[in-house]
C-alpha cells in the first residue's frame, strides 16, 4: 500500500473531482486563431452550442498565452482570466431542463491554469423578462477574478419550445 503526505491527499482529490467535473461540460469548437505577437500568443475564438438550449450558439474569445511568453512571466501554466461572449439564435429554440435559479448553470468550463483556475460560461434564466443570459467569467480557487462579459439572448416574440 502506497502512503501519501497528508497534505498531497486534498491535491490528488481535487484534481480528480476537476477531471469529473470538466468531463461533462460541452466541447467548444475552435472558429478562430488570431496571433498577436511574434512570441506565439493568441486569441482564440471557439463556437459553443448550449447543450439544454437548442438554436442559442455562443462564441467566446480568451487569450491563450504563447510558450515564450509563458516562461519569460513565470506562469508556465496559467493564462490570463481575459474572455469576451456573444450569444445569438442559430436556430428554433428548444429548452430542455434548465436550472432556473438565480445561480444559473454552467454551459462550457475551460482549464487555464493546470489546476486552480478556468474560464466558464454560465447560463442564467431571466424569466421576468424572457431573456437566456450568458455570463462569461473566470473561477479560481482563491481570489477569484472580476473579469466577466455578459450576452443576452432574448426570447420574448419568439417561438420557444419548452421540451420539458
């Protein structure tokens, strides 16, 4: 039997728990790669489709930070908490079993940090006024970031089916 410091434990358990967790968030679709400097950085632009909202696509740009740049900061495995989202109707809207609390739910989750910090994108239901919102924002597991960008996608004088 293998014996592991008491304080490796907590990191082994939370790094397994953030596999399961990310594994079953939506796979986003690279649509974009902008280099902005001759040190491989870019902005990425991915296309996600909401899994429980059929005909809602959101894009999300974030920069993804370039290996020389990586290391000349001394952040070889984290990215900037920077994101942008824009949300728009592709298609009849179909709205399958959403959270419809003030929390909202979480639609996409992307690591950029090896462990501690991801970019997601959270749905929240605005019932009163009949608007799906998408708020695109930075987790970390200490001192969170205030980086966010928010989508709107209206609903009211559309045709929306409620599937469940």
């Amino acid at each position: 039997m293998i014996k592991l410091h008491a304080a490796v434990l907590p990191i082994f358990t939370i790094l397994g728990l953030s596999l399961l967790a990310f594994s079953s968030f939506v796979k986003a679709e690279e649509v974009g790669d902008v280099n902005v400097d001759w040190l491989g950085s870019d902005i990425k632009v991915e296309a996600i489709e909401d899994p429980k909202v059929q005909g809602i696509t959101c894009h999300v740009s974030y920069f993804d930070r370039g290996l020389i740049e990586r290391v000349r900061n001394g952040q070889v495995f984290s990215d900037p908490s920077n994101s942008s989202v824009a949300c728009s109707q592709t298609g009849p809207i179909v709205i399958g079993d959403i959270e419809k609390d003030d929390g909202g739910e979480s639609v996409f989750s992307k690591r950029t940090s090896l462990v501690w910090k991801s970019l997601k994108v959270t749905r929240i239901y605005d019932e009163k006024h009949q608007t799906m919102i998408y708020l695109s924002h930075a987790t970390q597991v200490q001192n969170g970031s205030a980086k966010m960008d928010i989508s709107t996608v209206p609903l009211f004088g559309q045709k929306v089916t409620w599937s469940k």
